[in-house]
C-alpha cells in the first residue's frame, strides 16, 4: 500500500532553516557594510566642506599669531560659523575650543606661527582607545580625496604616532629627495600608514599654508 507524504522530513527543514539563516546573517553584514561607507562618505563630504570654509581666514589667522607659537583658533571658527552644524564645540576652562566630528573624533585647530595653520586629527574618541576600522578608513578617505587633491594649498601631513609616520609636504614645499610629496603618495603607501596606529593616541596632522 503506497501512502503518500506531503510533509516534509526533519533533515530537510533544518536545511531549509540553515539557508534562511545564512542569508539573513549575510544580509546583516551587507547593510552595516553599506551604512559604514555611507557614514564614512558623509563625514568625508563633510571635512572637505569644513576645509572649504576654512581657506578665506588662513592667512588672517596666521598673521594674527604675533607671539609666534602655537595658539588655539577654535573659538574664531565657533564665532566664525565655520564649523559644521552637526559637530559640536566646547570651551574648556583654560580656554582651548574643543571640536569634535560628527564621528566623536576631536579635531584641535590651531595657527603654529604667521605662515601655518594646523590641525591635529585624532583618530581615537580617548587616549586609552585603539583606533578602529572606522578610524582607519576615514584616514584614507581623508587623505585620497581631500589632502591628495589640494597638495598644493598644504605645507605638511604626516602621522603623529605610530609605526609608519609617511611625512609627506605640499607641492611647492616637496622634493624627491628627502621631502615625498602628497601628491604622489601611493594607495598602499596611505592604507599602510592609517593602519599604524595600533596603540596610544595617533594622530593625523595637516598644516596648510598661505
């Protein structure tokens, strides 16, 4: 006597269930992939307004360092407008501006002398944290589609900490010799030096120039 079976066997719905839950678990991981590169180009975008903003005072803010060394500028770029709507700025109580992005990463402006204006990236939220994945990628972002592309309003960049500083000048400071230039920096050469932070605080410095 044939009987016939509609159900389906134990062993086939834990197969059914495995694919279902292989798929989800990939999905997952394609939508936070996604959201870090959207996040990552939304900052992005935004340090290069920031940037943008920030070229009409250079030489003002320069010029108006008469002691000659190095002095915060957050508070002019707080007044100023410069600084973005969805980053936020503090004073703290010896008067240094404290300017964070919009990833919680301190940004520390300041004029070194009459000729450069500086800022000091800091690629971890504390001292006591290592630099992220995240980190590492904003880095090379900053680097191929800001720093790369305005070599020439740039005097120097170079990572504070860690194990492969790439000092690197801007075009009319560099040489072949003992001075790489900016512009020339390799993708490998940047994803290599935004990976050397692994421990301590490191920190990315841009000095532009008038």
């Amino acid at each position: 006597m044939n009987i016939s079976q509609t159900g389906r066997s134990m062993i086939e719905m834990l197969g059914v269930l495995a694919i279902v839950g292989v798929l989800s678990v990939a999905g997952i991981v394609g939508y936070s992939k996604a959201m870090t590169k959207y996040k990552l180009n939304k900052l992005a975008e935004e340090y290069a307004l920031f940037f943008q903003e920030l070229q009409p005072y250079i030489k003002e803010l320069c010029l108006a360092n008469v002691t000659g060394v190095q002095t915060d500028i957050g508070v002019y770029l707080n007044q100023w407008n410069v600084i973005p709507n969805n980053w936020s700025f503090t004073l703290r109580g010896d008067g240094v501006g404290m300017i964070r992005d919009s990833f919680g990463r301190r940004l520390a402006p300041f004029t070194r002398n009459k000729k450069y204006l500086a800022f000091d990236y800091y690629m971890q939220s504390s001292k006591n944290d290592m630099a992220s994945k995240e980190d590492e990628l904003l880095c090379q972002k900053i680097w191929i589609d800001i720093l790369k592309p305005h070599a020439d309003k740039l005097y120097r960049v170079y990572m504070s900490e860690g194990s492969y500083a790439l000092r690197s000048y801007g075009t009319s400071y560099c040489n072949k010799e003992s001075k790489p230039c900016i512009s020339e920096r390799t993708i490998s050469e940047i994803i290599q030096t935004c990976s050397s932070c692994k421990e301590g605080t490191c920190v990315l410095a841009v000095d532009f120039t008038w």
